[in-house]
C-alpha cells in the first residue's frame, strides 16, 4: 500500500489490479457475511426477485424441463432433480418457487418425480436463518429441501447438508437446474476497453481518505474512487478459446466501449458443469446486458453501491460462452428492468418443445421485469384505488404480503363502502396471502393484517384465528391482545375475552377502554354465573 503527497490524504489501497483480483470482492463478501439476514432489512433491494410472480414463472420452466427431461429419456424419472439456487440472500424466493413447484408437482399428476431443492450461499449466517425458518422446516422433513454453503469463488466440494451428499457426477444423473438471481452481479469481474479496433484490459487503481483505513484495509465501499488504466491485449486473455473467441468477437465487432466480463460467474458454471456430467439447465434474472448492440458505445463501468454493491452483468458474453462450448441460450429481447435469461450446457432447447414454450410465455412474454414495472406504478396509485381495482392486483401479484402491507390501510378504510362481492372476494383469498407469509426481522406480520382485513368485516372467527396465528410473530402486544379480546367476546366467549382484555391491560395499564371493557366482562360473567345456579 502507499501512501499519495496530494492534500487530501488520500490512500491508495491498490494499484493497476484486474478487477477481478481487486478488494472490492473481499469488501463484498464481508458485507454480507457480517449482515446476514439484515441485508435485506431495508439495504440491497430484492422484491423484484424475491415476489410470488417471479417464482411462478422459474417454477412453470423447470416443470416443463422436467416433463421435456423425461420425455427424450424415460429412465430419467428414476433419478430425484436437483434445483440449486446460488446465492440464495433472504430465502423468499426459493420459499416461493418452492411451494409452487410443488403444487405444480400434484396438479401434472407428477408426484413420482423427486425434487431436491437446495439453498446455497457462501455465508454460514444465511443458512442458519434458513434452517430455522418456520415457512421452509416442513419442506425440510418432506425430504425436499436441503441447505449447502457454496462460494461461486472458490471450487470447493457442494455439500448437502441435511442428506449428508456431496453433489457430482454420481448424484446428478439428471441434468442440474441451477438458479441465480442477482448473484451474477455480486460476484467478480474482469473489465475490457476496446478503442480503434484495439482491446484493452481495464486496470483498475482504488484509492480512498485515510480515514476509511482499518487495520491496513479500506472499510465503506461507498468512499472508494476508482481510477481505470489501460493495458493492451495480444494474444490468448484467459487461456481458453471458447473465452477468448468472445474476447476477440467484441474487438472486431465495437467501435468504441467499456465492457464487463463475468469471469467470477463463469468459473462458478465450470464447476457445475464439471459436478453435472456438463449437463446444466440456469435460470437468472439480474440487472444486464443482453443485446451485443446495448454493449456499445459505453463508459467505463461504473458501481451501484446499496450496501453491497453491484453491476451489469454481461448476459450476452454469458449466452455466448454457452453456445461456444455446446451449449444453448434464450435471453430476453432488451428492455428496462432485470433481464431473465436461460443458459443449458449439453442440451438443445430445440430439443425441448415444453420448456421452449414456457420460456415464450414466461422469459420473452410476460417476464418477471414486466411484473415488476407494473407492480411499481400501481404502488405509486394505490391510495386513489378503490377495492375493486385493489382486490384485482392483489390477485395479479398472488396475494402477495409484501405488497399488502403496504395497502392494508387502504382497504380497511374501503371496507365499509365496499360492496359485498369484493369484500367475499377478498376474504376467500386470504389463505393464499397467509400461506405466503414468510417471516424476515422487522417486517410487518401479515397474519396479523389480514386478521384486521377480517374485523373490519366483521368476520369474527376468522379474525380470531389470525390474531392467535399472528402471537408467535408480534408478540407481547397490546392491540392484539385487545383485538382478540373483541373478537373473543363477538363469539360469544366472554370468559376467553376477559383474560385477553386483562392480559392486554398488563401490557398497556393505562388503557381506560380496557379497564371498562375488564368491570363490564366480569359483571356480565358474574350475572350469568348467579343465573345459572
Ligand atoms: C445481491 S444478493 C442476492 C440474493 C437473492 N438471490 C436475491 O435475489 O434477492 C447476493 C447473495 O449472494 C451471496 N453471495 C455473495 N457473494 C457470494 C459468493 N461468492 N458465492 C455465493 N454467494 C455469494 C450473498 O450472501 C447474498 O445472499
């Protein structure tokens, strides 16, 4: 390390390196290592990959590949498919696309098929949280799900952790499916320049104020400045010509750009090709390029910084690399939003009319970034919205708790003038918003808001139901305490709404209205008592 003259103390943390050997990798991973389940707390974004839609689409594809598998190779039915997210983050996702695939599983009639889902990430500290998941322990004991730590950086056995396997050639009989959603970004990078005809690796040089110095090592990725240098490249980049055949491709294709190639992705995708008997079906959806014409004409790249940091991922070089080892890709025509792409190793997808077609409905169709736009502008609108309009997208999102909380106001306060077809509509759904609860630290419990959806409609048992189911979650609070109190006591269960109400006044002992409700509850019991007797 050294230290520059200029005024500002600046430190130069490091020099000319290529970016995918820079620091900022190890930065990363420190992030969220250290986070674990509280990066998703209101740090890096995830609902546009972490929402009912997106898991419906990924679940739909992998269904009609399995169907495809099997009907090109009936012994494949005898062997269980493995799906393996990378990168796993939060676990909503896989929750989802989980629970989907497995009803799926049952309408098809496909129940003989095993499926072993397994969550990887690198950090301990993500699967620890999975493992205790109330939402995810039930698929756990079915034999359907399993965890694995898995570093895309580094070439380590993939370790089950629940059955106790190693994942490789002799376990994948059938073709692994792999997903990644927003990890191709997160993992490293080599950058290119390419001028005149002329390719250039990017060097880059990491400076920051000295203040930001711990122990020899920058610490706040967001006081990092990052400066490029140039550096010519003849001859073979990486050593391998389906790898250099791309290199060399942009050079004679660009006339003046700044690419990314995801080398960190790629090492990760030879080792599950080497693990798979190089039979590999992905599925990612990641901010990117897909289009070679959208890869010109850029500037240097540039870092996204959300607590972690990320970057665009260069699908095109990805579908490329497939293609150039024998493999196959669909990428989705370019448009805002994430891009939803499917890579296979040792397979044709005009070989597989099922999962062609999903890929039509589900990529190139109405994708998960379509989703995702829409979504965001009836989020702006939903305080103008009647129920109507509010009970029909929350039927577009698949009752959706996510975007519930955020309504869940709004619709109280429409209930009363609501007219009864909407209201049963709703009310009829509510189950599918509870089945997709999936609990993360400091997020609104749902179970508790639709047990309010059903007070406000006077719907008292079910109210109540929802309320106990919500106790695990919000705990010792007072307003649910009294909410069941009331729903106890609209039962026709006086004695039960008493100990809430004297449970709720624990909590809250100023409460006036519980004081009553406690004198009134008692005379009434007192009364009904003598009357019996
Ligand atoms: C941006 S988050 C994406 C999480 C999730 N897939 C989503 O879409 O919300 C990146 C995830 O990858 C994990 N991760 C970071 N570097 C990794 C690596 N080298 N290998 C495996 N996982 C990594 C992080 O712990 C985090 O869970």
């Amino acid at each position: 390390m050294k230290t520059d003259n200029s005024s500002d103390r600046k430190i130069v943390v490091e020099q000319r390196k290529r970016f995918s050997e820079s620091c900022l990798w190890r930065m990363q991973r420190e992030y969220f290592d250290q986070e674990g389940i509280n990066a998703w707390v209101n740090q890096v974004p995830f609902y546009i990959t972490s929402n009912p839609y997106i898991a419906t689409c990924y679940a739909q594809l992998v269904m009609r590949f399995i169907r495809d598998t099997i009907k090109n190779n009936p012994d494949a039915k005898n062997h269980p498919f493995y799906i393996l997210e990378l990168g796993t983050g939060s676990g909503r996702f896989s929750y989802y696309v989980l629970k989907t695939l497995l009803e799926l599983r049952q309408t098809l009639g496909m129940e003989d098929i095993a499926i072993c889902y397994v969550m990887s990430d690198f950090t301990k500290n993500n699967i620890q949280y999975y493992e205790t998941h109330p939402a995810l322990m039930p698929y756990v004991e079915q034999g359907v799900l399993d965890f694995a730590i898995y570093d895309l950086e580094a070439e380590r056995p993939i370790t089950l952790l629940k059955k106790n396997i190693r994942l490789g050639p002799d376990t994948l009989v059938n073709p692994l499916t792999v997903f990644a959603n927003y990890i191709f970004d997160t993992v490293s990078h080599d950058s290119f320049t390419v001028h005149e005809g002329k390719l250039y690796e990017l060097l880059m040089t990491i400076s920051t104020p000295e203040s930001n110095m711990r122990d020899n090592k920058a610490v706040e990725m967001e006081k990092l400045t990052i400066d490029y240098n140039v550096h010519e490249v003849k001859g073979s980049y990486y050593s391998d010509p389906h790898l250099d055949a791309i290199l060399e491709e942009y050079k004679n294709t660009f006339k003046d750009t700044s690419f990314l190639f995801p080398i960190g992705s790629i090492h990760a995708i030879k080792l599950m090709k080497k693990l798979s008997n190089n039979k590999l079906f992905i599925i990612a959806s990641d901010k990117g390029y897909s289009a070679i014409e959208s890869l010109d004409h850029l500037g240097h790249p540039s870092l996204s910084f959300h607590g972690s940091f990320s970057m665009m991922v260069n699908f095109h070089a990805l579908g490329k690399y497939f293609k150039n080892s024998g493999g196959d890709f669909f990428l989705q025509t370019p448009r805002k939003g994430i891009k939803t792409s499917v890579f296979c190793s040792n397979i044709q997808l005009k070989d597989m009319p099922e999962t062609s077609q999903g890929m039509q409905q589900y990529v190139e169709g109405f994708s998960p970034a379509d989703y995702f736009t829409l979504h965001r502008r009836m989020s702006d609108s939903f305080q103008e919205c009647n129920l109507e309009t509010i009970a029909a997208h929350m039927n577009f999102t698949g009752w959706d708790p996510h975007i519930y909380a955020k309504l869940a106001n709004r619709v109280t306060s429409l209930v009363p003038d609501a007219d009864n077809d909407t209201v049963n509509f709703m009310a009829s759904n509510m189950h599918k918003m509870a089945a997709n609860y999936y609990y993360m630290p400091k997020s609104d419990c749902i179970l508790f808001e639709i047990a309010v959806f059903f007070h406000s409609t006077k719907r008292h048992a079910d109210a109540l139901k929802y309320y106990k189911l919500a106790q695990p979650y919000v705990g010792e609070q007072f307003g649910l305490f009294y909410n069941m109190a009331l729903c106890e006591h609209h039962t026709e269960n006086n004695a039960d709404a008493l100990e809430s109400f004297k449970h709720a006044i624990k909590i809250d002992p100023q409460s006036k209205e519980t004081e009553e409700w406690i004198v009134y509850l008692e005379k009434q019991l007192a009364e009904k008592s003598q009357a019996q007797e």
